[in-house]
C-alpha cells in the first residue's frame, strides 16, 4: 500500500501480497494431497461390511494380515526388484550420464533430450512393446527361430522398471556430472590417477549426490509400480502394487488396500525425507 | 532409427577440432554403449509406429504400408470420445496447474511467512510420491465426499499432481531473475499487480509456457491417476489400452500408441522451442532442466 511513497515500508506488503499468491495453490494441495492422505490412513484401519463397502473402525489386524505369509512374500519382491532395478540403472546409466557431459560436445542438449523423449511415450504402449518383441510368438523369438521364454519371469519384470525410470537416473547425475569441473578429471591424471583411480577418487565422490538422488528416484516409482509385472510378469512376479490394485478392483477390500498403500507410503517416506533434505542441500549450495 | 543412433558417432570428430582430444581420455565401449543404449530405448517405440501402419494383423512381419489401424480407430465412436475426453483432461489440467503452480512459485521465492517451509514441502512431497499412493488416497477421497466417479474426478488428480511440476520449474526461472527489476518497478510507482503483471510475468513467460505443455503431455499420457479416479465413460485412453491390452495385443493399440505420442510429440516440441519462437534466446530444454540439478 505505502511501498509507492515510502520503499521502506515495501516490506510488510510485499510479504501479504506474495502470500496472496501462496494461498490457492497451498489450499489445493492441502485439500486433494494431504487430506487425502489422512482419509487413506483412517480407512486402512476400517472393516468392509457384506457389501464390501468401507466402514471406518478400529482394526490394525489390516496391518498384520499384510505380513501373513500370503502377502509378506510380495512386499519382500516389490523391494527386491525395485533395488534390482536401481543397481541396473546405475550401471547403464551412469556411463550415459558421463558419456553426454563429458563427450556430448555441442550435441549435449540432444542427446540428454533423447533420454528424455521416450519417457514421453505412453508407459502402457512402451511396456506393451516389449510384450511384442519378448512374447513367446514375438518378434524376437521368430527373427532368432528360438523359442526362449522371456515374460513372465523376474528378469522380464525387471528389464522393463529399467526401461520405464532409466531416465530418472540419467538426468540428476548428468545435472551432477556437468556442474562438475573438468579440470578436476584433468588434474587427477596430471597426477599419475589411472583412469580407474581418477573415477573412484574424483569423479565418483564429486557425483555422489547425483547418484543418490537418481537412486531414490528410480526407487520410488519401481517400488509402486504394477503395470510391469501386470504385464511382463505373471501372478508369480506380482509386485505390492498388483496386490493393491486387486484389493480396489477385484477383492473389493479397500481398507486392506489402504492399509498396504500406508505401509508403502511410511516405508518410501524415509527415502523421500533423505532426498528431499540432500535436494534443499543442493539447491542451497547452487544459490550460494 | 538409424538416424537417432548415428547422433553420438557424428560428435567426435566435432569434439575433436574443439579441444585437442586425448586418446586415453575418451574411451572408444562408451561410444560403443551409448548407441546401444539408444537404441534399446527407441526400438520398442519405432516397432510400435512401424506396426502401426502394417496392413496385416501380424506383430511379426511388416506386411505393407496401410491405414487400416487408424481406421479402426478413428471409426469407433467410443475410442473417438475416449481421445476427446483425454485432450479435455490434459487442456484443462494445464490452464488450473499452470496457474496455480506459477502463483505458488512467485509466493515461495518471494513470501516470507512462517508457512512459506511447510508449503514448500507440501508442493514437493507429490513429485516423489509414487502415482498409485496418489491415485488410491484421491479414490478413497472421492468416494468418501460422495464424488461421483467422471472426467471432473480424472482432472482434479492430475491438476494435484501438475502444480509441482509447474512450481518446480517457474520457481527456478523466478530465482534466477532475483528482485532487482521488481524493485525498479516499484520504485518508478508501480503498483505491486501492475509489477507482477508487466514486469515479472513477461519475464516468466517462458518458462510458464514450457510448464504448461509439460504438464499437458504428463496429463495426457496419465495412466495410474487416471485409472484409480475414472467413471464408466467415457474413459480416457490410457485406460482403453489398458483394458484393451489384458484382452490380447492387437494392432489398433499400436495406433493409438503412435497417434498418442505425436500429441506428446507435439507438446514437448512446443515447449522446448516456443521460447526461442518468442524471441528468447534460451531454449526450452534449459528452461525445464535448467535450475532442477539434483
């Protein structure tokens, strides 16, 4: 109000007027994220009546049934291939990731936006794909004249979580590759580093935070995700996510859904809190 | 295909004439496996735009040029009102994101409340959540206010989802823009709207731009959101194919496949050379990658 007569008093309304713009977006957040969140957790200790409808209650047994040894074994793989997927992505990852900043010359832009590009294809149409080329009639199989038996098996779940978050990985250690200073590459083999040494003791430790934050994001999908076993894997490779989607659309048990949906969530949330406090590290750092 | 692969290889010599190359430094497998990197990520994709226009029915051999599958889809009412109903989705999903995502930025990088910490959290959490925690709480939120399942449920999930995206990425342009212009602004009798608005916004356009159609892509290819959150019908397309894929692989999904990406296509392409279309010497990739890092 008074910022146009006196700047020193710009203060106080700049800080109402900024808030302003706070408001809705907060709000919404608030309204369809958080509270959300708190209906999930009220529900995953309710019952269902005869009709299969949701009652509210007070019925932890929701929590134990999930380690029954029906269930255990599916959260124990959901967390297996999703650590199986991070390893892998590591591997092919970060050779890319390097590949682009240090040797991408003029190109980098594309060649980090063809990383990016398949992860705009439709994840269905992209999985399906693979259904395609790895089926027991498909196009593999029938160019090669083998008849090897690649879905429905661990390896074909796993390929295609690789296949679906590889990007995550890529793009934050190429963030951490570029930001790096050549010069500490060059400095490290002045100094007689083989090539070997210079990576583990210069480049690696310079990228590490990279590596993590990739590592988390790659994490935190591969664990939730359903389609991949839904359609590479069988009922043997079903992962917490096809258990979940069962109790909404065919068990018609929500609370025990929600129940596993909370389980997963408070498990993601100690990797979530690390990523985000090494993020606002990061972000501090740059502004700095 | 070919064309995308042979990229890496037609760098070196460019790289070459920039800096004087050092053999030991630049060893030849990377080379070797970023083309066969590529071209494990773009194989599948070409397989499903090749057979996409195959004139048999046949996953296996390409059998000739046809528009048969398109045909199929184009023709059928139901998949028709499932495209329309996805586009309404992603349109509106990125006018509300878009505009509440870029009054979140502005008020984090610039309001200092005792709230500004735990918004900032709040608009972060959704970006590492994993889309079924979202897409089951937005279910269970719905049918507990009594919501009725439809395309207004489907687009209240993804503009919850959207606004981070958008905030992310126009925070980043906004804190690189700093508060000396505004300030200038206000100085000269500027009201703090008529700042925001002739000031700021132009500068932020950009990167408003590139959200937007970012989010509009994401919406659009949406599948687990939507799949939780969805009416009867019409359904959007990501879940056609969803149900259409558990019945068998057919070759109408390759179309809708292909004619999906190039709306994605088409998106992204706007969005990464819009700002540079509007005079803008950065170009879209920056704006959306740029302040991100780690």
């Amino acid at each position: 109000m008074g910022s146009r007569l006196d700047p020193g008093e710009g203060g106080v309304s700049e800080q109402r007027f900024a808030s302003g713009f706070l408001f809705p977006g907060a709000v919404w957040l608030l309204l369809f994220f958080l509270v959300p969140l708190g209906i999930l957790l009220a529900i995953s200790f309710g019952t269902t009546d005869d009709l299969g409808n949701s009652l509210y209650g007070w019925h932890p047994e929701n929590y134990r049934d999930a380690f029954d040894p029906l269930f255990a074994p599916v959260l124990l793989r959901s967390v297996g291939y999703a650590l199986a997927t991070v390893v892998l992505c590591l591997a092919i990852g970060y050779p890319i990731a390097y590949y682009i900043a240090r040797f991408g010359g003029r190109r980098k832009n594309v060649l980090i936006a063809l990383v990016v590009l398949p992860f705009f294809v439709n994840y269905l149409v992209r999985t399906y794909a693979w259904v395609a080329i790895l089926g027991d009639e498909g196009i593999f199989n029938g160019a090669m004249n083998t008849d090897i038996r690649f879905l429905n098996t661990p390896y074909a779940v796993i390929g295609g979580l690789v296949y679906g978050y590889l990007a995550f990985m890529i793009l934050p250690i190429y963030a951490a590759l570029d930001r790096m200073d050549p010069s500490l590459i060059e400095a490290g083999k002045d100094l007689y580093g083989s090539r070997w040494h210079t990576f583990r003791h210069v480049t690696f430790p310079h990228t590490f935070q990279g590596v993590l934050a990739g590592a988390v994001l790659v994490f935190l999908p591969a664990v939730g995700d359903f389609v991949s076993a839904q359609l590479l894997g069988g009922p043997d490779e079903y992962m917490v996510g096809n258990l979940i989607q069962q109790q909404f659309f065919a068990a018609e048990n929500w609370p025990f859904g929600a129940a596993l949906t909370t389980l997963m969530m408070l498990f993601l949330l100690i990797f979530m809190v690390m990523y985000l406090r090494s993020a606002a590290k990061a972000s501090r750092e740059a502004m700095a | 295909m070919s064309t995308v692969a042979e990229r890496p290889a037609a760098i070196a010599p460019e790289r070459a004439s920039a800096r004087p190359p050092k053999d030991f430094d630049r060893p030849r497998f990377l080379r070797v496996f970023a083309w066969i990197f590529y071209l494990f990520m773009f194989a599948p994709i070409a397989l499903v735009v090749l057979f996409s226009f195959n004139s048999s029915r046949s996953l296996q051999n390409f059998e000739g040029f046809s528009f048969t599958w398109y045909d199929r889809f184009f023709s059928s009412e139901s998949l028709r009102s499932s495209l329309i109903a996805s586009i309404e989705i992603a349109a509106v999903t990125m006018v509300v994101a878009t505009t509440l995502g870029t009054m979140l930025a502005y008020g984090l990088v610039r309001a200092r409340t005792r709230w500004s910490g735990a918004a900032n959290v709040m608009m972060l959490i959704p970006l590492v959540t994993p889309e079924i925690v979202a897409g089951v709480s937005a279910l269970l939120l719905f049918t507990q206010i009594g919501l009725h399942l439809s395309l207004t449920t489907i687009i209240l999930g993804h503009i919850t989802f959207s606004i981070s995206y958008v905030t992310v990425v126009v925070r980043g342009r906004l804190a690189s823009l700093g508060p000396e212009v505004e300030n200038a602004a206000l100085d000269l009798g500027a009201t703090r709207l008529q700042t925001f608005r002739l000031v700021t916004l132009p500068e932020l356009w950009p990167a408003v731009l590139a959200a937007g159609l970012l989010v509009f892509a994401l919406s659009f290819d949406d599948f687990v959101l939507s799949f939780f959150t969805t009416g009867e019908s019409p359904q959007p397309l990501p879940v056609r194919i969803w149900s259409a894929i558990r019945f068998g692989v057919t070759p109408t999904i390759n179309a809708i496949g292909s004619f999906m990406l190039a709306i994605s296509l088409l998106a992204i392409g706007l969005a990464l050379f819009l700002p540079r279309l509007l005079g803008r010497r950065e170009s879209g990739l920056g704006v959306l990658l740029g302040r991100e890092g780690a």
